[in-house]
C-alpha cells in the first residue's frame, strides 16, 4: 500500500479524486495467482498455486459452498422434522412473499444495520484520536475499545439487560438523576429494537477501531507536515487527508458492518429474551429463520428464509463495491 | 390459499410416507428380531450376562448424582451393561435430539417431556412399553394417570413417567405480616386470590412490594385458570381458546394486572416473576413444584408456605412429568428396555425422591420430597394429584405455543380485548393443528 502512494496524488482534495476514473484494479491481477506481476508468464505456474490454496479451497466448499446448494434445495421442497422432504418447486417461495412477517423482519434489520452503521464514523473519530502523536497509554485504550468484541455476545447480552431494566436498571436510574423517565427499553415494541442496536453498535466499535487505527498508521506522517505548512487546520487535516486515504478501511469496515448486522441473531435472542412480547415485533432475518426452522420445525420454508438473506446481502454487498469506485481512495 | 392447501397436501404426503417407513421398518424388526428374544411380548427379562454397551440421554445435571445410585443398583442385576449418560443442557437438548433422530443415532434411553412426545412417537422414532407392560415388568397403575395419559399417543404407550411436578402458590409470610394481611387458607376462590393481591399491593406498592404476579407462562400460570374455569387449550385437535370458559380463564390476568395487583407485562418481561419473588418483592407467585430448588437454602426459606391453586368452577393444575424412553433405533433394545424398566421401579424411584431434587413418580416414594423444606407445606404438590391435568400438548406443541406467546401478551396488556385475541389464537392455532394431521 505505501510504496504505490505517491504524496501528490494522495493529497489531492476528494472531490478531485471523485473525478478521476475508476482505479484499474486489473493491473493487479497478474500478482493474484502467479506471483509478482513483472515475473508472471501466464500459464507457467501450472497447477501449483492451485495445489497452495487447495486446503483453503476444500474447506470452503465443504463448509460454505455445499451447504448454499443444499439450502437451496431444502427450500424447493416440504421437509419433515426428522428429514423426509417432498420437492414442492417454488412453493415456500409463494408463501413467503406474502408473509408479512419477512417485511417486518426485513425493516427491524434495515433499522438495526442503519444504528449499528452510526458507529463507523465514531470509529473513524475514536482511531484517530487514539493515534494522536504522544497519546499516553494509547494501548491500553485500544485494548479497552476492543474488549467488547472478544467477549462473548450472551455474556454481554445479561449486563446490557440489567442495564436497560426499567426498573432497577443503571440507565433509567441514570436518567431519572437528571429528571428523565426512562422507558422499559426492552419491552416497549418502539424502543426494543433501539436498544439492541445500540449494543451492537457498541459491541462493533472494538473492532473498527482496530481495522481502521491499522489504515491510519499507512497514511504517511509527510503528509501532514505538508499540509502543515500549507497551514491546515487539524480539522482540515483530518477532513482532506484522514478521511480521504481512509477510505478503504472505512469501506471494509462498512462492508462487514452491514453483513454482520445483516445475521443480527444472538444478540437480539438473549437481550430481549424468548419469552418477551415484544418479539413478533422485533424479528430480525435470521431470528424469523430460527423460529420457522427451529421452533415451527418448518425447515423447508426456513430455508427458503435463508436464500432470501443470502440473495440480500450478495445484492447489498454487491451494490457498495459499485459505488465503492465513487468514494474510495485507491492507495 | 391454494398454495397453503398444496402445502398442507404435501406435508400430509410427507407424513404418511414417513409414517408407512417407520410402519415397514417395525414390521421387519420384528420379523427378524434376535432369537433370544419372546416375538409375542416384544418383551422379556433379558439374561443376567446379558453384554452391552448403552447411552442414556438426559438434560440436567442436577439430576445425575441420584442417576448415578441408580445406574450402580442396575449394575448389580446386569453387570454387564455398560451404561454411559450424556447430559445436554435443556437449551440444546432438543436441537441435538431432532438431528440425532434424523439419522437414528439417539441414545439407546433418554429423556422425554411432554411437548415432544407426539412428534417422536407419531414419527416412529420411539419403542413402546406395550411389551414390557404385557410381560408385567412395567406396571402403569403405580404411576398419576394423568402422566401416563400424556405418554400415550393413539393408545400406545411410549414410557412411564420417572417425575411429576403440578403447581402451586408459593408464600411469602413476611409479606403477608409487613401488610397486616391474614395468609389465606387453602381453601379459596379466585376473587379471595384477586382482593388478597390486592390488599398487599395496596399496602406496599410505595416499596416496590406486590401481592401477586400476572402470567406470562402457560404451565405455571394461565393453562391453570383455563383448567379451573372448565375450559380447554386443545382437545381432539382442535384449540379451546375461542371458549367463554377458556376466556374467563384468561381473563383472571388481565384482571389482576388491570387491578394493578400485580407489575404490569412490561415489569414482568425486565423481571421476570420468580426473580420478583426471589428478591423478596413479591408475596405470592404461580410456581412448580421444582421452584424448591430456587428458594431452599436461601434466607427467604423460613417465611415460605405453598397454597393450593384457588378454585374456579372446579379445583385444577397442571401436572407435567419427564419419562424415560427407549429409540426405535436402538441397537441394544434389550439392554435400553431393562435399564428402563429398572429406572421406573420402586427402589430406583425412592432413591430419587431421597436425593430431593425431583418428586419421584411412582406411588409412594415422594416423602422425601416433602420432607426436603419441612415448614413449607410442600404436600400440596403432592395432594394436587387428586385433581391434576395433563400438560396440553399435540404432535407440534412448539408451533401453537409460539402463538401463544406471540398474542396473549396483547390481552395480559389490556391492549387488545381478550375475546379478540383468544379467536385470532384459536383461528391461527387450529391452522398449525391441522397441519398436524
């Protein structure tokens, strides 16, 4: 990444770099499969590197790519609990456009990802005030900004719920200190979804806090010096320098922030509880895919459930490479 | 609408099919069983020598100690059956149990509960007991009706219950006193139930301190009422939700959280109401048997009483039990049915009913349990026998009890009116009960 920025270019406004065609990304190809681009013959690696990627290779298609196919035939048929289905074509299919629970579910998701996304720019804020030259003790900061992420969703679940009890919950009492009636965050349909999504964006930050203080640590101190002297300010710095040589953390961070919040499950599941009223209201994807298959025992319907997030989120995830040419920087 | 009737077609297709392989696959089992087997009885006392290697499945445990003095008395008859038990946290248990019957691997012996047993009997994963029974080696009679009732799926029987729990409410006295409010005997009606919550919530709802707790749980609280009032949650396939009777039995809920007598449903979702009870701030909560485990040892422990369920029409709880069954696709069948033979007999029973976790089963053996909390009255969970019924089930419990916990919330809230939520949950339910069939 260092040795391909150049400081004049890298520089350059975003509104400029918006301008320039789309980065050629197939000057990279070469280097892909067959070493270093300048030495790759096409062809001459024969069958090595396929040999080198093989144990990745079987593993993904055992673990990932077989089970996609199967899916995908469980969701063209009527299964029993015990196994035993019958090829119905495209029947759960029909059904299930006509479910309004997968709408429901749909936007619960949507809302959820849209709050947990919020927590990218405050990560963007977060790493590089950790990565203010001569901060002290800014490992351990970081250590603490990425705890969340390792500890265990259930286990962080329980605090989060003690936490948002309406009645002996720290944050109502918090609020009720500074005159606020806080609300039963968990069991009032309009502030549940809120709350969950709120942990999730917390439990996330770790995480993007870590990938992107590893982008800014590429973006080379010159630059700064430079703009320096051309007399920016600090928030000029970081709006026309940060930001923009940023970009591609702040595009990986985005891509698997919306994946992961895509299969919002376990954290909903043991924050609201199973037994909670406010769940038919609050469903996520996958939580309406664990109740059809693994409640209602329908695993064909929950199947097809399946294929519609997946096809979701290749789409979704398909449209931000698209317009990742538009704002990325290539570095 | 067409395509939920092909969907239904199909899925009976299915079941059929399912059922006519299992039909085939017993029919062959018992053509060509082992010769030192009695083909007429299914069942006999299998030799002394009699070498194996066996599982048994359970969930708890708690349970496994007491589990343990049995497995060495059986060790005593068949020393050579070797029994290895699995425990699966109840979380897992099922998940585990469903995809360990889709490819015939389940324990030889293991656990069951009420809301599956019709899916695993009706599928053919289950041996029945209708050998052991007919060789006198299991005798139904010693066990509550009600359970072996539960246990049977069109006529067969699937096991013999190794525990029972019904319901009771459990008594907080201190509170009673704190409020100046007499605890009530055992012999009561739903109103006294309703003005005693009421005087206690009244007297020290400005300390955070309710009479009682509404239901958010059908076992423990609202099955109960339904049972009192002369109503029914299914019967012949078909939900009684959309009942006056079943009706009423709700309504005593929405009542008590209406009379502000209880924490409203949102309290109860934050803090749930044994916690409520636990945490000293509660006087009186719907609760099973099993709840001892949470209160004995505790400092609430010396100002706990249980009091029968109050009465509406007529007197009723649920009583719910776990059996002991043994897989169709057992590979020692022999083995699996004498440990489950040996598991529901006296002495093993009275072992457990001394350890004290659990209410044994078989007539009888319960005086430990009673004996466990002295000064609680625990006997009434023993004396609820008398009028006890089943835990409702079908073939496909999880689905409708879903609804349940989907709609009654609304009612319990005073959101929607109670006769509109049971017929949208009669109407939905009687949906996934046909798609039983």
């Amino acid at each position: 990444m260092a040795t391909s920025t150049h400081g004049p270019r890298a520089a350059a406004s975003p509104e400029m770099a918006a301008a320039r065609p789309p980065a050629p990304t197939a000057r990279r190809r070469p280097g892909w499969l067959g070493g270093p681009g300048k030495n790759a013959v096409s062809g001459s690696d024969g069958l090595w590197p396929w040999l080198f990627v093989l144990p990745l290779l079987t593993g993904v298609a055992v673990f990932y790519l077989w089970p996609i196919l199967a899916t995908a035939y469980l969701s063209l048929t009527q299964s029993g609990p015990f196994g035993g289905s019958t090829f119905t074509g495209f029947s759960n299919f029909t059904a299930l456009v006509k479910d309004d629970q997968l709408y429901l579910s749909l936007a619960n998701t949507l809302l959820y990802t849209g709050i947990v996304l919020i927590g990218v720019p405050i990560a963007v804020y977060i790493a590089s005030l950790l990565n203010l030259p001569g901060l002290r003790f800014a490992q351990f900061y970081r250590a603490l900004f990425f705890l969340p992420f390792v500890a265990m969703p259930t286990a962080i679940a329980m605090v989060w719920r003690l936490l948002f009890n309406g009645d002996f919950g720290l944050i109502n009492r918090g609020l009720g200190l500074v005159g606020v009636d806080g609300p039963y965050w968990i069991s009032t349909p309009t502030t549940a979804m809120i709350a969950v999504a709120i942990v999730g964006l917390w439990s996330s930050l770790g995480f993007s806090v870590i990938v992107l203080g590893a982008g800014l640590k590429n973006i080379p101190p010159e630059l700064y010096e430079a703009a320096e002297l051309d007399g920016a300010s600090t928030w000029r710095q970081f709006r026309s320098v940060t930001v923009p040589l940023l970009t591609p953390s702040i595009f990986f961070v985005t891509i698997v922030t919306v994946i992961s919040s895509f299969q919002l499950f376990d954290l909903l599941y043991a924050i609201l509880g199973s037994s909670n009223p406010v769940l038919p209201r609050s469903l996520s994807l996958v939580y309406f895919f664990y109740r059809e298959g693994f409640v209602n025992n329908d695993k064909g319907y929950a199947a097809a459930i399946a294929m519609v997030i997946l096809v979701i989120i290749a789409v979704v995830t398909a449209l931000q490479f698209r317009m990742q040419r538009r704002w990325v920087q290539d570095v | 609408m067409s395509s939920t009737s092909a969907r239904r077609a199909t899925r009976s297709a299915a079941l059929a099919l399912t059922l006519a392989a299992a039909l085939v696959a017993t029919g062959c089992s018992s053509s060509s069983s082992d010769p030192g087997k009695s083909t007429s009885a299914g069942y006999s006392t299998p030799a002394k020598d009699l070498s194996a290697s066996i599982t048994y499945g359970v969930w708890d445990q708690n349970q496994v100690p007491a589990i343990q003095q049995n497995l060495e008395g059986f060790n005593k008859q068949y020393p050579n059956i070797k029994v290895s038990v699995n425990v699966t946290p109840f979380g897992e248990y099922w998940t585990k149990l469903q995809t360990q019957a889709s490819s015939n691997t389940l324990p030889d012996l293991f656990w069951m509960n009420g809301p599956n047993i019709g899916l695993y009997a009706s599928n053919g994963k289950l041996e029945p007991i209708t050998g052991e029974v007919n060789a006198k080696a299991l005798d139904p009679a010693n066990y509550p009706p009600a359970l072996v009732d539960l246990y049977t799926i069109n006529g067969t029987k699937y096991g013999v219950p190794k525990d029972f729990d019904t319901i009771g409410v459990w008594t907080n006295k201190a509170l009673f006193d704190k409020a100046g409010v007499p605890v009530p005997t055992g012999d009561w009606t739903w109103q006294q139930f309703q003005d005693t919550a009421k005087q206690i919530s009244d007297k020290l709802k400005s300390q955070g301190i309710y009479g009682a707790a509404g239901g958010m749980d059908g076992q423990t609280t609202y099955y109960n009422t339904i049972f009192q009032a002369g109503g029914t949650v299914v019967a012949d396939g078909k939900s009684g939700y959309d009942s006056p009777e079943s009706q009423a039995g709700i309504k005593f809920w929405t009542d008590l959280i209406a009379s502000d007598a209880s924490p409203s449903i949102q309290q109860l979702t934050d803090t749930t109401a044994d916690q409520w009870f636990t945490s000293g701030k509660l006087a009186m909560y719907w609760g099973g048997s099993w709840f001892r485990a949470a209160l004995k040892d505790t400092a609430l422990a010396k100002d706990i009483t249980v009091l029968p369920l109050p009465k509406d029409k007529e007197q009723a709880t649920v009583i719910h039990g776990v059996a002991n069954v043994v897989a169709a696709s057992s590979k020692n069948k022999q083995a699996a049915q004498a440990l489950q033979v040996y598991l529901a007999g006296k002495d093993a029973q009275q072992q457990q009913g001394d350890a004290g976790s659990i209410i044994p089963a078989f007539t009888g053996t319960q005086a430990g349990f009673t004996k466990s909390m002295p000064n609680a009255n625990l006997q009434v969970f023993l004396d609820a026998l008398a009028y006890a019924k089943p835990l409702p089930v079908s073939k496909n419990t999880a689905a409708w009890n879903a609804m349940e916990a989907d709609l009654l919330p609304q009612a319990f809230s005073g959101e929607r009116p109670v006769a509109d939520v049971t017929k949208e949950l009669a109407t939905k339910m009687d949906a996934a009960l046909a798609k039983e069939e």
